[in-house]
C-alpha cells in the first residue's frame, strides 16, 4: 500500500491521483461557458439575437456599399412605393430621400443613441445603487429621496427643456448623453436591493475581516456580483433609450435634419399614412423589431445567468 | 491528562473584558422605532492564549457567533473592551485597526457563502494581499505556496469556487486566512456544514497548522464532540453569557453547570452500546427570546435541576439572584447556585 | 431472505425496494444518483440509512413516495404492502402516503399549511382515520401533541406554525404522523437543522410515536451518533450504491467495507479524551456523472487494488449472517481499526518554511 500524499502533487506533469484532497471530477468550465451554455438553449432569445445582429449589420455595413446617400438626391425619382424599383427596394420619398439609406442611417443612429445612452444610465445607476445600498443610513436615504424626486418628475419634460434649448437640434450623442443622464433610476433601485443583501454575505464580511476599504469592497466585490442584473438592466435600458430617441425625434425636440432618427423618420411621414404608406410603417416596424429583440435578448441572458440553474457540486 | 494539553505559551493574546452587545429590534414601516433590543452579549470575558485554543461553545442564539465578531471589531460594541497584545482594540480607528487585522483573521462556517463567486480560487487568496500591500514582493509563489499548505493543487488556481466541492472551499478559505500570517484566527462553525470524512481532514488541517504557525484558535462551535477534539479549553455559552469555562479535560470530566451537562448528555455518541446504557439529562422547551431574557440565572426556564430537585425556596434564589462565573478549583468556573459536577462521558 | 412461498405476500413484509435506479438528466449528463439499490424493512424494525451529502439515501425514500421532479428517471421496483409503487397516479400515491407511510422532513413547515392552526390540522388527520366527532377528535389532538413532548398542549393546539419553534414544529408533524397511524414513518434528516438538547428532544418523540403507533421506521442522516442510538438494522449509503447492512452493532462495531470503516475513523469523539489525530478519508465522493468502472470507493481507498478499479463489488454477505458488504477484500477487514488502514496526512514541513521565509 503507497502512502498517499494529500498535499503535494508527485509531479507537476503527472495528472493528479484521484486519492488526493484536491480532486476535482468535473471539467472545467468557466461561467462565461455555463451562462453561454444556457443562453443557447433559450431559443427566443437566439432567434432575437440573430435579427438583432442581422439589423445591426445591415444598418453598419451596408451604407459603405449602397450607392444613395441618406440625403436629398435630385437624380433619383420620387415616390416609388416600396418593392417597386430594384435600385430603390424600399421607395423613395417625394423629396427624393432613398428610403433605404435613410432607414440605414437612422437605425445606426437609434442603435448608437440606445448603446451610449443605456451605458451613461447603467454606469451612474449601477454606481449610485451601490453606494446607497452599501452605506444605508442616512446616505442611502437622502440619496434614494433624490431618486424618487427624478422619478416624479416626468422624464420627457426635461428632456424637453433641455433638449429644445439646444441650437439647432442635438446630435445623436448629445441626444443619448440627455437620455442616459436622467434614466438610470430604475436600475439605482434595483441595484441597491441587490446589494442590500449581498452586504450581509460572508464573503463581504471577508473582506472586512481582511481590512478592505469600502471603496474596494464596493467595486471589486459588490459590483461584479451584480453583473448578471446589469447586464439584464443594460438590455433593456437599450430598449427604453430607443423609444425614448424616437419620441424625442417625433416630437421635433431630438435629432434634426440632416441628420436622421427613426422617429423623426415617422414625424415627417404622419402626414401621409394612407397616401406613402411605406414611409411612416417601414420605420415604425424597425422600432418595435429593434425593442422586441432586445428585450427578449435581455430575457434569456436573465434566464441564462440566474444562479439557480448552475449545477452545484455537493 | 491537564498538563499535556496546556498551552506551551501562556501569555494572554487577546483578552474580551465585560463585552456586551445589544442590537435594536425596529418596527416596520417608515419611520423605524426602535421598539426593543436583542441582548445577544452580556457581559462576557474571555482569554485567549498564545497557542491554545479555546472553544466557545453554544445553541444557536447563544451569541457565540457575536463575541466572535465583537472580537475582531467587525461590529462595534454597546459597551466592554477587547485587548490584542495589550492594546485596545475597541477605542481604535478603522484606519488604526488595519494593522492589527494582519494578525486577526477569520475562517468561516459557510464555505459556499465566504468566497467570493466572481473571483478565481487565486485572487480569492491574493486580495487580503492586495489590500495590506503585499502582492506585488512574491505574491503570486505566495498563493502558490499557500494553496500546497491546505491541501490543494496549484494548478487550480484559476478555477472558480463553484468549481470546489465543500471541503475544498474551506480550505480555500484557511488559505485566505493565512496569507497574511496571522497570530489569532477564530474559526466560526469551520467544520460544520461538512460531511464527516471530509470534516477530519479540515480538523486535522487546523491542528498542524496551529503547531507549526504558532496560532492561536478561538473555535466557535456547537459540536462539543468537536471542540472536545480539537480545544485545549472550553467556554460554554447559554443566552449571552458564559456559564462555564475550564480546561477540556475539567469540562468534560466534571461538567458542573446544568446546562452544559444537559448539553453533553444530548450529543448522541457513535456507539451503540454507549447510547443504549448512558445516563441523559434532558431539558425542556426552548431557549427563551433574548429581547427578555428570564430574571435572575438564565437557564432556570430550562433547568431540569430547577424544575426536578430544587425547594421552592431555593428556586427563589434562581430567579432572583443572577449566578456569576465562580472559580470551582483550577479555573473551572461556572455560573451556577448549586452547581454539582456530573461525570457524562 | 423470506421463508415466503412464491406469490403470496408476506404480510410483516411493509417495504421491498429492489434494484432502484434514479437519475436526473442534466446539462453535464444523467446524474445516476441511485444505482440499484435492493433492502426490505419488516414490521416493527427500524432501519437507519446513513450517508453523506449526494449518497443517494434521501433520494430513495423520495422515489418510493413519488416526491421526485418529473424528469427523474426512475427504474427497478418498490413495493408497500406488496403492492407496486413506482409508476402510480398521483392520487393513488398521495393516499399510501396519507395512510401507509408517514414522511418527516428536515424542514418541518413543508408539512405544514401556515394558515391552519396546529390542532386543526391534528384533528383533521384523526377525522380522516377515525369516526369521531370533531370534539373528540380535538381533543385526540390535544393528547397527541402531550405524547409528543409539547408542554401546554390545550394552548399550543390554537397555535399556528409560525408561532412555534423549530423544534415545536418538528413535534407537531411526528404527532400528525402518529394520528395518521401508518405502518412506516420515514424520517429524513428530521434533527439536521436543530440545536442538540431540540434534537433530543424530537427524537424521544419519534420514538414515542414508534411505540403509541408500532410503525417500523426509517431514519435517513448524515449522523452516526443519531444511527447509533435510535435503531436495529443501518444502510450505509456511497454514491448511490448500498455499501454496507447489517446490525447496528455490526456497522460499528465490526465494519467491514472500508468505507464505513473510514467514517467511524473521521469522528471526532466526545466520549474519549483527545487522540492524537483522526484519520480523514481523502478526497471526495465520485462525480455521479459518468461513473467510472469498478468500486466507487476505490479512489479514495487505501486497499484498492487493480480489480477494484475494473469490478464493481456487489453487496455480498460477510460471516453468513445478515451482515453485508460491498468490498472484494471485506474478509481483510476483521478485527481491523480506522487506524490500520486510514493515514492522517501531515504537512509538508519545506512548504511551511517557504511560507514563514517570505512573511
């Protein structure tokens, strides 16, 4: 009988006997792979994934090879209804906007504003939650009090003000600096009762048992313990960002020609539903399939990364 | 038996004097009242030794777990003092107490709660590195080294705690503990969320590392068999206070409070023939609220010596009088009017 | 082991399993978390099932209740009273469950509706069974719950569960069990999540309801020292396989697999002062999916010899008599102690010296 040696592996090239106290009987993997793994499976969600990607690719790709500019161009012919003209498949408007560039551009600008707005609102909601649910007390009251006045007082108002006080119309970072600065409540409060309960795990108490400041025990512990309900918040934060970008643009406060939003897309064509119908849907649909996608994106990332599906060994 | 268990050093490292501990109980709503207080600690003093270590011993509610942590300043005191190597801890800074946490550290009872998901195994054991400024002087054979002392291979190092069955995830904690080579470690309920034949190899783990780092336990458990095991000395604890401490070997022999009688006839003994003839002291109901604790001695709602063999005028003296620790010989101290020791085991 | 003809049923025969198999389908793969285990219990015995976390041993009772998740696999067969189990409709389950077989869990509020006083749902359980008036059968209640050890029975009947300890609860489901009057209790872990002076407690009144009600039982834990002391017969349960059975005394006695061996080694004991050092059983349980050939115990065994990593050892009689291992080598095990065979490990004294050269 060998003595078995639990605390040093014979050899670092040998694999470890099975005897020993580190053992481990499963593969490895990472829980990027788990999480993949299970995301996979969610099959709204994949489908939604590839129009997304699809969307994406189209809107970025697509213009450095299409021949029209998503301005006026006086030689091409006005108003061709959609699925007419090979060289114009979406129509053309009566100005003589190919419709197609101009969808092109618009939904890279929607995605954009959504991306840069969502990531401003989750970054300060992320942080501002964190705060408030580490300390509680009186720093998390006064700083939830301002949360609760921000969520009272509506949202488009201010976007309004602010965005009508702009000369000549915000470009679509401004537009998407705007958006993402005021919509990052929701997320605060999700976030701070997250981290309300993490604060009591032991693993905190750890690191407090170990001298750890607060600083770091916020940013290096708290925070990416929360990832799984930012990414989720991220998605649809994406979502309300959009349609926040397309209200804006239609109510003539967001992104002014030139330049081009989906929602500024549907203003001008409200006038003329019945008459060039594809003008005023073909955008409208590109909304409702951008948000769909990305929320039902943002419901199997939830499923994928809920804790309670990992197997756990013993 | 008494003197091969003794504690080599005998200096005092860490010492608890009149520790308390009260936590408010709010009502719910808006406004929060406070509407009572949880006396989790009353009163407790307690010695550490260089090299022993001492079991602290309780139910659940006992306040074990709280003069753990009112030990290591994780939470502040109502009231009393807690001395490391002769300082106070209690009157100390955060920033003041940083130093001294090098030489305290903790191993806790959930091996699946106390590390951190989002970190791998090695980063787990680096951060109490990071955080005092040591990782960068060898740090990384460091957390090598010290994954090889519990038991692990390093080469797992980049794998994440779910990864690690429970046994190893204990280590794994032992490992961040020992990083920045403490002198006093409390180990709160180490073993016991582990299965029996991984439980051993843990216990044996504590114990070589006690002789050949030179620490210091504070083991809190309720598992007397255990504490029995592996604490050179024992403190009982019973709704916020002891109620008898003495040498392992004192305890067990000639246990003299009820309760920690009670208590040791209660642990079931793996042995059959032992079980079918051994005498049983059992009590009734169960530990009173801490938001009121009984008048006079503790326990007396409990005590089958209070209930069965007492004379009403006797009984008086339990509720109206609170016993103190009284030293019965040898330092065996305990907190009873009529204490009598019982040999159960 | 029954003298029994051929097709007629033993009537003391209260619970055959026979070559069970349970598996969960995962995203690793089917986790065979029982892997054929075959025992019977008669009248009147108690039988305790003794295991570590993910041996199998709660798993089994569950599949004979019917209690399993959907996606469970289940094969083989169990039978209460003779008849078939696996495989009935839920309601025929749910009724032996009511009337044949009394389950306790770790976690008593499973078993209990929050909304319902502790004596009503008392006097529910003897309703069903008895033909008494409601009033009789309140104060049945009330006597069942004084059986049990509650103090004040007549006020903690108007009780709700909420407003009872743990230990309160666990008591009131062992005297629900008791006005059911099953023939089997089946107690899962029914002390784990109590304080030990509870423990005893609860468990002085599970053996007050085994003697008011004459049920044979079955007590499922992870703890020897509860084995020891509450019953006649033990299984000892290892990755899903029954590794050893035998008397109480047998198990400790005179254990014969290694594993069992190596259990009573781990222990520390409070009925003798401090040894040197226990001797753990290294490393960890097998992964329970995709089991590799042979003893599932000879990873960790300090005997395993090359036929234990091809041949599964089957659990065979030792000495003739009742008392059954799962070892080829179970005869070099007489007489032998923890010690002989399990080493406690000791630390590398260079890897210490590394650690104390660099602080």
């Amino acid at each position: 009988m060998s003595d078995i040696d639990t605390h040093r592996p014979p050899a670092a090239a040998t694999p470890p006997s099975p005897g020993e106290a580190e053992a481990i009987t499963t593969k490895e993997r990472t829980q990027l792979q788990l999480v993949l793994s299970r995301f996979v499976r969610h099959k709204v969600a994949m489908i939604s994934l590839g129009v997304f990607l699809l969307i994406a690719a189209w809107a970025f790709l697509v213009p450095h090879v299409w021949p029209h500019p998503h301005t006026i161009d006086r030689s091409i012919p006005q108003n061709v209804p959609w699925f007419q003209m090979w060289e114009h498949p979406l129509g053309t408007t009566q100005l003589g906007h190919d419709l197609m560039a101009r969808m092109m551009k618009a939904t890279q600008n929607s995605i954009l504003v959504g991306l840069v707005a969502a990531t401003i609102g989750v970054t300060i909601g992320t942080v501002w939650g964190a705060v408030a649910g580490f300390y509680r007390g009186w720093i998390d009251a006064v700083m939830m009090r301002i949360v609760d006045v921000i969520i009272v007082v509506p949202v488009l108002v201010i976007y309004l003000v602010v965005a009508g006080s702009i000369r000549g119309g915000a470009s679509w970072y401004g537009l998407a600096i705007l958006i993402g600065l005021f919509a990052w409540t929701a997320e605060s409060r999700i976030i701070r009762g997250h981290v309300m309960s993490l604060r009591e795990r032991e693993y905190i108490e750890a690191a407090r048992a170990m001298g750890a400041s607060d600083v770091r025990i916020i940013f290096r512990h708290l925070i990416p313990n929360t990832t799984s309900i930012i990414v989720v918040a991220f998605t649809l934060a994406i979502a309300i960002a959009i349609i926040a970008e397309a209200a804006l643009s239609f109510l003539g406060f967001g992104i002014r020609p030139p330049d081009i939003s989906l929602g500024q897309m549907i203003q001008q064509a409200q006038t003329a539903v019945f008459v060039r119908p594809w003008l005023f849907y073909l955008p409208g649909l590109m909304i409702v399939a951008i948000v769909l996608a990305i929320n039902f994106i943002g419901d199997g990332l939830r499923d994928a990364l809920d804790p309670r599906q990992t197997m756990v060994r013993r | 038996m008494t003197t091969t268990s003794a504690p080599t050093g005998t200096g005092t490292v860490l010492s608890a004097r009149n520790l308390v501990k009260h936590f408010p109980v709010r009502s719910k709503g808006l406004i929060k009242r406070k509407i009572g207080e949880v006396h989790a600690v009353c009163d407790v003093s307690l010695d550490l030794r260089e090299r022993e270590t001492l079991g602290l011993v309780g139910e659940s509610g006992c306040g074990k777990s709280t003069t753990a942590r009112l030990l290591l300043s994780l939470i502040p005191v109502t009231s009393g003092e807690v001395h490391y190597q002769g300082k106070s801890l209690t009157t100390l800074s955060r920033a003041e107490m940083r130093p001294v946490r090098r030489d305290l550290q903790i191993v806790f009872q959930d091996p699946f709660a106390s590390l951190d998901p989002r970190m791998t195994v090695s980063e787990i054991i680096a951060e109490p590195l990071r955080i005092h400024g040591l990782y960068n002087d060898g740090g990384r054979n460091k957390v090598r080294d010290l994954l090889q002392v519990v038991g692990l291979n390093p080469e797992h190092g980049n794998r994440y705690p779910h990864e690690f069955s429970g046994g190893q995830r204990q280590r794994i904690g032992v490992a961040r503990a020992l990083a920045l080579r403490p002198k006093v470690m409390v180990l709160d309920e180490p073993v016991s969320a582990l299965d029996v034949s991984i439980q051993a190899g843990v216990i044996n783990l504590f114990e070589e590392l006690q002789e050949e780092l030179d620490l210091s336990y504070l083991f809190v458990s309720h598992d007397l068999s255990v504490v029995r095991h592996i604490a050179d000395r024992v403190a009982v604890m019973y709704l916020g206070k002891i109620i008898e401490e003495g040498t392992t070997e004192q305890l067990f022999a000639a246990a003299a409070h009820p309760y920690t009688q009670a208590l040791i006839s209660a642990i079931p003994l793996p042995d059959p023939r032992k079980e079918r003839t051994r005498q049983r002291i059992l009590v009734t109901g169960d530990v009173p609220s801490p938001v009121n604790p009984p008048s006079g001695c503790r326990f007396r709602t409990r005590c089958p010596k209070f209930a069965n063999q007492l004379t009403d005028s006797d009984k008086q003296r339990c509720i109206n009088e609170e016993p103190v620790l009284t030293d019965r010989g040898h330092g065996h101290n305990s907190a009873c009017h009529y204490a009598e020791a019982l040999k159960l085991v | 082991m029954s003298a029994a003809p051929p097709g007629a049923h033993d009537p003391d025969l209260l619970l055959q399993i026979d070559d069970l198999t349970v598996g969960f389908p995962t995203d690793d793969g089917l986790v065979q978390a029982v892997r054929g285990v075959s025992y019977e219990l008669r009248r009147g015995e108690s039988l305790g099932i003794v295991g570590e976390s993910g041996s199998g041993k709660s798993v089994t009772s569950l599949a004979v209740m019917g209690l399993l998740p959907q996606t469970a696999k289940i094969t083989g067969s169990a039978k209460v009273h003779g008849r078939e189990v696996l495989g009935l409709s839920d309601a025929a389950i749910s009724k032996i469950r009511g009337n044949d077989i009394a389950m306790i869990f770790q976690d008593p509020l499973t078993s209990l509706n929050p909304a319902f006083t502790v004596g009503f749902q008392l006097a529910e359980a003897v309703l069903v069974h008895r033909e008494v008036t409601k009033k009789e059968a309140h104060k049945r209640a009330v006597e069942l719950l004084d059986l049990v050890g509650i103090p004040f029975p007549e006020q903690r009947a108007h009780a709700y569960p909420h407003e009872l300890s743990g230990g309160m609860r666990q008591r009131v489901v062992i005297a629900i069990a008791m006005a059911n009057n099953p023939s089997i209790i089946i107690a899962d872990e029914p002390t784990t999540a109590l304080d030990v002076t509870v423990q005893a407690q609860v468990m002085e009144s599970l053996q007050a309801a085994r003697r008011e009600t004459g049920a044979a039982l079955i007590l499922i834990t992870h703890d020897l020292g509860v084995i020891a002391g509450h019953v006649d017969r033990v299984n000892v349960m290892y990755a899903g396989m029954l590794v050893e059975s035998g008397t109480v005394d047998d198990i400790f006695y005179s254990p014969r697999m290694p594993y069992s061996l190596g259990l009573l080694g781990s222990l520390p004991r409070m009925d003798e002062a401090r040894h040197e050092r226990l001797t753990p059983i290294l490393g960890t349980p097998p992964s329970l999916v995709n089991m590799p050939p042979g003893c599932p115990f000879a990873p960790r065994c300090p005997m395993a010899e090359d036929l234990c990593r091809e041949q599964e050892p089957e659990l065979r009689p030792v000495d003739g008599g009742p008392h059954a291992a799962a070892c080829h080598f179970s005869d070099r095990l007489e007489g032998a102690s923890p010690a002989d065979l399990f080493k406690a490990p000791t630390l590398d004294a260079d890897l210490i010296a590394d650690l104390e050269e660099q602080q």
